[in-house]
C-alpha cells in the first residue's frame, strides 16, 4: 500500500544530483508543484500507461522491466539515490506518445519525488531552453540515424541478396540458352534424317511403327529411372555392345544418351524387329536424335522451372505483393530466405532443415521476419566462414513455452564472453570495416521484440552457436510498443 504525500523539503530535493544547480527559488516551485510520495513494494507505474509523472528516487530499491511478449523482463535495479524515470519525454508534447515505456517497481518501502509532467516539461522548457533545442535535436536526430543506418542495412542486404539472385538466376538462364542452341542443331539434324529416311525403302508399315516407336521413346524418356553410377555404366556397356553387335557405328557415344532415357537393349530388339538390317544404323540415328531433343527439352524445361522458382521466392521474400501484416507460414519466408541466400551460404556449407510442419499459420509482419532471418543466417556463414569455413547450418522450427520456436544453428567459432552484452547495441560489429553496420541484430531485436511481441535469445560456445526466435501463435493485444528510448537509470 503507498503512502500519501509527504512534505517536500527544497533542501533534500536540491541535494539530488539533478537538482543541485538549481536556485532556491527554482527548488522551490519544484516542491510547491510537485510532492514526495513513500511506495510500498509493488508497482509504481506499468508500461503502456499514460505517462503522467516525472520520478526521482529519494530511497530505496528501483526495478525497471520491459514487456517481451507475455514475460517482463527486468532491464535494470539499483538503490542509487537521485535516479529518476518516468515521463522523460514529456518535453516533447505531442510528437511523440506520451506513455511509460516501461515498468517500474520498488522492492521495498521507497521514497520518492513525484512531479507532474506537465510541470516537468514546463520547467525544462522555461529554464533550460538551449537544453530543451540540444535533446530534441538528439532525440529525433538519433532516431533520424537509426532509420537512415537502418535503410542503408536493409540496401547492403539488398544488394547482397540481389548480387546471390542474379548468380542463381544466371545459372539456369545459361543453360537454357545452351540447350536451345544445341537443340535447334539436333531438330535439323532431325529433319535431315527424316528425309534420309523418307527417300529409302521403307515401307509404309515400316514407317508407322517408327514413328510409333519414336513417340513410346518420347515417353519413356519421361518416366527415365534414377540409376546409380554403377548401374548406369552397366547399362551402357550393355547397350554399346548391342549397337556393335547391329552395325551401329560409335555405339559408344550414343549409349550414354539411350541410358539417360531409359532405353535398354531389350527396347533396341524391338526397334530391330520391325527395321530391316540394312536400314537399322539410320533409324537408331533418329531415335537418338529423337532421345537427345527429349532430354535438351526436359533441361530447357526444368532450367525455366528454376528460373520460375527463383523468382517466386523473391516475391516471397520481398512481400511486395502482400499486406504488411497478415497470416504467414513460418517455413515459406524461412525457405525463401535460403533460396535468396543460397549464393552467399555457397556450397561448402551445409543446409539442414529441421522444420515442425505441425506449426500453425501466425500473424506477422513477413517482410520484416525475412530480415531476421537474413541478418542471422548472414552472421552464422560469416561465423562458419571465420572459423575455417564449411561447416553446417541447421535451421529449426518447433513450439516452447506456447510460442513457434525458430533457431538458427551454426558451427562456427562462437560468441566471446566478453562481447555477449554488446551483441545486440546498435552499431557493434565483429566483422571487417565495410563488411558491417552493426545493426542487423539490433534491427532484428526491435522487430522481433518490439514488432512482434516475441524474444530473441542466444546460446553459444565454439562449435556451437544458436540464435533463437520465439514468437506469438496469436495477435498481441496491445499495440506496438512506441519505439523510444530507455529511461535513467
């Protein structure tokens, strides 16, 4: 239970570290406008509450704790005398909200002077107005920095993504462009064939079971199985010695492609039952080149598909044609980002995906879950590449404590115990100049803490480093918590 309003002495106030300077006069307008008010353990303010009073701490014990999803979290306690909380940015007015950002609470009966905060604001403003200039340049010229540092992160990360996307892109694109080049070479060769063919002496029986042969080799070639290296060379030595044995010349080089199609020397016998022995070289020419347009339209094919997939998880990725806030699948934004990031992870380290596909659907801002996850993928190749390079990145989702669980694992060379309270400060990075900000964790902490509502927490030793996001199965409550700063002490 609190204690009422007590006598408000200008002598003690004006002992307080932030009073000291002050006038008698000025002291004394502070106690006629302002009390001293005793707490018992409890609550003083909570957070998200309008903030109406300006608290310096006489005695006692002061905890402040910030809401991180359905848990506070204690960010500072102290028992130094003269700290103060509250509505600090009451001087501001109206431009920014005017609510607590975080909530207090005294451990023990504590004394404390209370001062309205309009009263606050108008003392700042009236004696201190250089002051007053100087911390509003600061507070908005910082948050100002913040946005602009921030944007020229997400412009970094875009470039790199952009840089990854054009290489996977130019991949497919190539091949496709080589596969049409070879295969409008093989389509004439097939043309000339056919009229080779047409000019002999088949029959016109002949010639309908060709063409029917042609077209079930068409089809077979679809439905080709996977063989082993083993298996594979088998069958190519089977066939090639088939083609020798029938006077095909350089059976050698046709073999391979026959066996990529799934064609075996029992499916030769039945090419030759219906081909004279003389005409039999010819008509094994033209199902090659039949096989080889078959295999260059299935590359062109599925280099599109590439080309299609790739730019389906830009989008994804992106979400530029999609709400900012909606019901999102965890694993498609996680999905898109490796496939933007496939470039930058490289070949030399290891992808596992140890997804949960029992998880929910969650509402979330996707587009901004994707930066997470690319500012932690980003720091665990960077960790990998650091320690040697190669190693493997296990990225897994599942349910802790009520929450969708996303963790980032990686065997790189660990976070020092030295640097691990400063891992998540705006503009602290381990990395080469130019190569970092020091903002992607800090970007990512104020998304999924204070956008989301969630935690982000990490565990680490060399070898083993996990960065781990926990967020909400359902939509807060509250809205967004105001971005601003921290409150002394």
């Amino acid at each position: 239970m609190n204690g009422g309003p007590g006598p408000c002495s200008p002598q003690e106030i004006g002992s307080l570290f932030l009073f000291e300077r002050l006038t008698p006069e000025q002291l004394g307008r502070l106690c006629r406008e302002g009390r001293v008010e005793r707490f018992e353990p409890g609550a003083v303010y909570a957070e998200g509450e309008p903030a109406s009073c300006f608290y310096v701490m006489l005695e006692g014990t002061v905890v402040l704790s910030r809401r991180v999803g359905d848990q506070d979290v204690e960010v500072n306690r102290t028992s130094q005398r003269g700290v103060y909380a509250g509505a600090m940015q009451a001087y501001l007015g109206d431009r920014v909200p005017q609510v607590y950002t975080n909530t207090m609470r005294v451990t023990e009966p504590s004394r404390f002077f209370v001062l309205p905060a309009d009263t606050f604001a108008a003392v700042v403003q009236e004696w201190f107005p250089m002051a007053v200039h100087l911390l509003e340049g600061l507070f908005f010229g910082s948050k100002s920095t913040q946005r602009a540092v921030g944007q020229r992160e997400r412009l970094l990360a875009l470039g790199s993504l952009s840089a990854g996307l054009t290489h996977e892109l130019n991949n497919p694109a190539a091949a496709a462009v080589r596969a049409t080049a070879t295969l409008r070479e093989r389509v004439g060769r097939m043309r000339h064939k056919l009229r080779v063919i047409s000019s002999g002496t088949y029959e016109p029986e002949t010639l309908a079971q060709l063409i029917d042969i042609q077209e079930r080799t068409a089809e077979r070639v679809a439905k080709a199985p996977a063989l082993s290296p083993l298996e594979a060379a088998d069958r190519e030595d089977a066939l090639a010695d088939w083609l020798d044995d029938h006077g095909v010349e350089e059976g050698w080089r046709i073999a391979p492609t026959f066996v990529q199609a799934g064609l075996d020397p029992d499916w030769l016998d039945g090419v030759a039952a219906v081909v004279d022995e003389d005409l039999l070289p010819g008509a094994v020419g033209w199902l090659n080149y039949t096989v080889e347009t078959e295999l260059l339209m299935d590359e062109i094919e599925d280099a599109a598909k590439r080309i299609s997939h790739l730019v389906d998880a830009a989008k994804q990725y992106s979400q530029l044609d999609r709400a900012p806030y909606q019901v999102a699948d965890v694993h498609e934004l996680l999905d898109s980002t490796l496939v933007m990031l496939s470039g930058k992870i490289g070949q030399h380290i290891e992808v596992v995906r140890d997804y949960d596909r029992t998880l929910p659907r969650i509402p979330a801002y996707p587009a901004e879950l994707n930066q997470v996850w690319t500012n932690l993928v980003d720091n665990a190749v960077a960790a990998m590449d650091a320690a040697g390079g190669g190693g493997t990145l296990t990225v897994r989702t599942g349910r802790e404590a009520g929450r969708l669980l996303v963790e980032f694992r990686d065997t790189g060379t660990g976070i020092p115990d030295d640097i691990r309270d400063r891992v998540f400060d705006p503009f602290f990075t381990t990395k080469p100049v130019g190569e970092g900000t020091g903002l992607g964790l800090d970007i990512s902490w104020r998304i999924v803490v204070g956008k989301h509502h969630g935690v982000l927490r990490f565990e680490s030793e060399p070898g083993d480093t996990r960065f781990q996001v926990l967020l909400p199965l359902t939509a807060p409550s509250a809205a967004d918590s105001p971005d601003t700063p921290e409150e002394q002490p």
